[in-house]
C-alpha cells in the first residue's frame, strides 16, 4: 500500500531497507580536556566508528557538532578540518556507506569528494545553496523536521498538532527535493526529536510514527541518549542506553528504517530480538483480525 524504498544507492553501496538499519553517530568534537586536542578528536572519531563497525553498524554519520541544538556555531574551515580526515580515513577502511552531518553546500561537496555518499541535514537543505549542492552530488539526503533554529527552538515549542505539521513541513521538503532535481529515490524523512519540541510531542512523534510511511520514503529516526529518554527514565546522559534501546525498538516497530545510535552493539541485539519475533508473526492474520462472527469454513 505505502510503496516505501526498499534500498537506498549511496555510492557503490546498496543499503538494504528491508529491514531497519542502524547508522552509528560519530561525533568529531574537540575535546578540550585533552593535551591532544584536534588531531586527537580526529584519531578517537576513527577509532570509535572501526568498532561500531565491527559493532554492527551499517552506516556511521559523521558531525563536526555544528547542527546540535545549543551548539556554538562552527566556521565551515573548521568543520572541514574536523569532518574531512574522518571521512577518508574510513572510506579507506571500511564497507559501509558514510553519511556527512551538515547544513553547509560546502562542507557536503567537500565531504562526498572526500568519500561520504549520504547526506544528513537537520536543516533539511533550507541554506542557501544547499538543495543544488545535494542535486549535484547525487547522493541520498535525509531531511528532519525542526522547529524554529539551533539556537532558538527549544524555547517552548508550541503545536496545534505536530503530526500534521511535522509532516507537512516534510511533504514540503520532498517537494522542494524533487524540483531541484533530487528524486524521491534518493530522499529518507526524518520526524527530527528533540529539535524544538516538548515530551509529548516527541512521544506522539514515536507512538505514531506510521504516519510519516505514507509519504513513501524511508523514515530515519534519531532518539538516542535524547532528553526524551532522560525525561522517561529520570537518567544523566551516560545511562541512557538501554532507555535508548527501547526506544529504538519502538522506532523500528514503527516503521523506522534507519535508527541514528551511539550505543550500535546494544541496538543491534534490541533490533534482533524484533526480527525474531517478526519472523515468527502469523501471516494470516487469523489472530490479528477479530472479527465478531467466526465463519465456518475460514482457517
Ligand atoms: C546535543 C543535543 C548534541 C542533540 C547532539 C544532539 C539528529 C540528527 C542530531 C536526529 C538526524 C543528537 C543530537 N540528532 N540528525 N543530528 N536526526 N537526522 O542527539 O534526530 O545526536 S544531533
């Protein structure tokens, strides 16, 4: 019914969606407790993205932090020389597809020279230039909903109904992909949580996120270590791994196609224990469908 893509073409790599996906956060981000600072950030970045690999991962998204909420802006040179090494490093090393975490035309163009073949912008290519440096790159994009800026959006987010409006943001977005020559094909959404949004907007956001399928591309759902979590379970940001988990599975059963982690080993097993339980589904729906009058001759 909801004709969803079944795969994504980044690059040389088919990433299969038939079933979700784990893409694996790898923050590049000085760390200013360190002697080493930014050739160490780089060598950790490296370092943590091989292991979530061999973890399990299926695609890692590298950010240089500047499209966090609340983060200070970061000039597009040192973005670049956060990102860059990161990204060839691993295009070198492994064999999975490598999304780019950026709002900025130049640091996409740069990243996918350097060997990204996804895009992922939580300003879902509203910047100037941005719509026609991903038409040219040709890779796959994913557009999240946010509301209001980086700076702005966690002051009170206010929704008459957020389903109907995250998704006509995103309808929008498609729509504005498609006339700048990016087809659907290469097109995921992303409902955005956390980004200029309260609790109960990030719970309807999960709890209906079947809603956002009917728009017949892939959904990719991020609510890792979120404050969302820490809200549900009263956690500090280290211990919200297996509230991030459960989260994730909730995703999945929803009809997310790629969940956006830190924690990729333990998702997996989450993940898993969906595909067992799936594969094991009646497939025709005898328990599922309760009609009132049981015919004689149906099984
Ligand atoms: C502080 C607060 C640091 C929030 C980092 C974050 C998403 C994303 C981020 C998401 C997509 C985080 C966020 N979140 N990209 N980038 N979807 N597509 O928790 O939900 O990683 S930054």
């Amino acid at each position: 019914m909801f004709d969803t893509t079944p795969s994504l073409q980044c690059g040389k790599y088919t990433l299969n969606l038939d079933a979700p996906r784990i893409m694996a956060i790898i923050n590049v981000t000085p760390d200013s407790f360190s002697d080493g600072g930014h050739l160490a950030s780089v060598q950790q970045a490296i370092d943590f993205a091989l292991r979530a690999v061999e973890q399990g991962a299926h695609m890692l998204d590298v950010g240089g932090e500047s499209t966090r909420p609340n983060a200070r802006p970061v000039s597009i040179d040192e973005e670049l020389s956060r990102v860059i090494p990161v990204i060839e490093a691993l295009a070198a090393r492994v064999e999975v597809p490598i999304s780019i975490d950026t709002s900025k035309p130049q640091v996409m163009r740069a990243a996918v020279a350097a060997g990204a073949n996804f895009i992922n912008d939580v300003f879902a290519l509203r910047n100037d230039g941005a719509l026609d440096a991903a038409a040219e790159l040709g890779v796959p994009v994913c557009l999240m909903h946010m509301l209001g800026s980086p700076q702005t959006m966690q002051q009170d987010a206010h929704y008459d109904d957020v389903l109907v409006q995250v998704r006509q943001f995103l309808t929008e977005r498609i729509f504005a992909c498609e006339m700048s020559g990016i087809p659907k094909k290469n097109i995921v959404i992303d409902p955005g949580f956390g980004f200029g949004k309260q609790l109960e907007h990030n719970l309807a956001l999960l709890a209906n996120l079947e809603y956002f399928i009917q728009l017949g591309v892939p959904v990719l759902a991020g609510v890792s270590r979120k404050s969302m979590i820490g809200h549900i379970t009263g956690r500090a940001l280290e211990q919200r791994v297996v509230g991030s988990a459960a989260a994730a599975l909730i995703a999945a059963q929803n009809g997310a196609r790629i969940i956006r982690v830190h924690d990729v080993a333990e998702t997996k097993d989450a993940l898993a224990v969906l595909a067992a339980v799936q594969g094991a589904a009646r497939k025709d729906h005898s328990l599922k469908a309760k009609p009132s009058i049981q015919w004689p001759d149906e099984d």
